[in-house]
C-alpha cells in the first residue's frame, strides 16, 4: 500500500467542527466509498493544538484520484460541507503527503 497523511489546520477555535463533521460525516462517508482508514489523531505533544491529523491507504495513486473524486461529486458531502462553514471556513490548511513503505517496515 501506499499511504496518505492528511493533516487539517482549524481556523483559530474550529479544531471541534473539523472533529465533529470527520466523526459525524466523513469516516462514514469514506467507509461507503470504500477508502481504508488508517487512523485519526489530535496533537497533544509537538505541533500545535488545532490540528486533525489522519491516514488513509491506497493500492495505487490512481485509486486515490478515483476515490477521491466521487467522494468530491457526492451531494451529501457538499450539503454537509455547507452546513459545516455556515459561520465561515473551519479549514485554514490541508497539507497531503504520500508515503511509500521502505523494504523492512512493519506495515505494509
């Protein structure tokens, strides 16, 4: 596999709506479109206290783009979005990275 880390920004005092529209939305919705969830986290040493960090993993970059882009076209997803930023945007920052297993990592 390869994997995806996806690491959300709040804006200043939003970290509880970007929490609450991935524990209320997001993962269901991604489970339907069949992504494979790896994990959610919130800092709590290092970084900064208005992250959601998260993990998903791909059998290929092309399953990620296909997926992806459903997700994206799905009307639930806008209506929700919407919803979400009725007061403003609740996302400063998305920062993506792709990483690739080296030969003797434990997960695969």
């Amino acid at each position: 596999y390869l994997f995806q880390r996806r690491e959300y920004q709040a804006m200043p005092g939003k970290i509880a709506n970007i929490t609450e529209r991935f524990g209320g939305f997001s993962c269901a919705a991604f489970k339907k479109q069949g992504f494979r969830q790896v994990g959610y986290w919130h800092n709590r040493i290092g970084g900064n206290d208005h992250q959601l960090i998260y993990m998903l993993a791909w059998e290929s970059l092309n399953e990620r783009v296909q997926k992806f882009d459903t997700f994206a076209k799905d009307p639930d997803r806008a209506r929700v979005f919407g919803e979400s930023e009725k007061n403003g945007p609740i996302v400063e920052q998305v920062t993506t990275t792709i990483l690739r297993p080296t030969a003797f990592s434990p997960m695969k």
